[in-house]
C-alpha cells in the first residue's frame, strides 16, 4: 500500500513531465515553423536570382535542405550543449511537433503575408505550405530523433527510462 506522499510524488513527477513536454514541443514547434518559413523565403529569393519559368522546381529543393538541415542543426545543440529540459526525448514528441509546427507556421504565414501584401492570402497558400513542411518536417523530425533523440538519455531524469 502506498503512502500518501509517494501518491503525492507520483502525481507532482507526471504533472512536471507533462509541463516539460508542452514547453519542449512549443519551443521545438516555433522554431521548425520559423526555419520552414525562413527556408520557403530563401527558396523565392534563389528563384528570383535564378530566373526560369519552375518556381516550385527551385524554391522547394532549396527549403527543404535549409529546414532539415537548420532543425537537425537545432535539435543536436539543443541535445548535446542546451538545458536539458529541451533535449528532444523520441518519437512522441516528433509526432506532437509536426502537428504544432504546422499550426504555428499557418498562424505566422497569414499576418505576415496581410503586412507584406496588404490582403489575407488565400487558404489555397496554407494548404500548399502544409503540402511543403508535412514531408519536409517528418524528415527533419526523423532526422533529429534518429541521429539526437537519445544522445543525453542518461542525463534525462538522471537515468530513468525515457520513450
């Protein structure tokens, strides 16, 4: 039979995880959504320097190597020099930041292009930047799970198991 401070430790050990895991999927999420963004930008730039008639054919390539490669990037400094708390842990939180990433990029994209262009876009836009960062993020989340996710296993939660 437990105490009721071994329940009370219990409950305050979930709580504190599951408020690590919402700040490190926030943080992991705004940053993806910010490099997508950045990349899709540097992709128009190469386009309009390069010239041609397939803006797609340049711009896509371009900013899926800068997404992947900035979020690897990211997710190895933030796995072997940042906090801790941030190291990316494995595949559930992969999973919740492709999904928070993309809501974050659509909610960055509309006031951005309204400042820029001076009207809302259409959402036939946000479809086709969910087109672009769907596959694009599943790599680089793949990516940094694969290559980070387990890299500081031992110092999450001093040795304790870890999905």
């Amino acid at each position: 039979m437990r105490s009721l401070f071994e329940w009370r430790v219990m409950i305050v050990n979930r709580t504190s995880k599951a408020k690590e895991m919402l700040v490190r999927t926030i943080v992991h999420s705004i940053i993806l959504a910010l490099l997508n963004l950045f990349a899709i930008v540097v992709g128009f730039a190469t386009f309009k320097s390069v010239g041609g008639s397939n803006q797609v054919g340049v711009q896509a390539p371009v900013a899926f190597v800068i997404s992947v490669v900035g979020f690897v990037v990211w997710t190895g400094l933030m796995n072997t020099r940042g906090p801790v708390r941030l190291a990316l842990r494995g595949w559930r939180d992969g999973g919740w930041i492709l999904i928070l990433a993309s809501v974050v990029a659509a909610l960055v994209f509309v006031p951005a292009h309204y400042a820029t262009a001076g009207y809302l876009t259409a959402f036939s836009n946000i479809l086709a930047l969910w087109a672009f960062q769907i596959p694009t993020n599943a790599v680089a989340i793949a990516i940094g799970v694969t290559a980070f996710g387990a890299r500081r296993r031992s110092e999450l939660h001093h040795g304790e198991a870890v999905e």
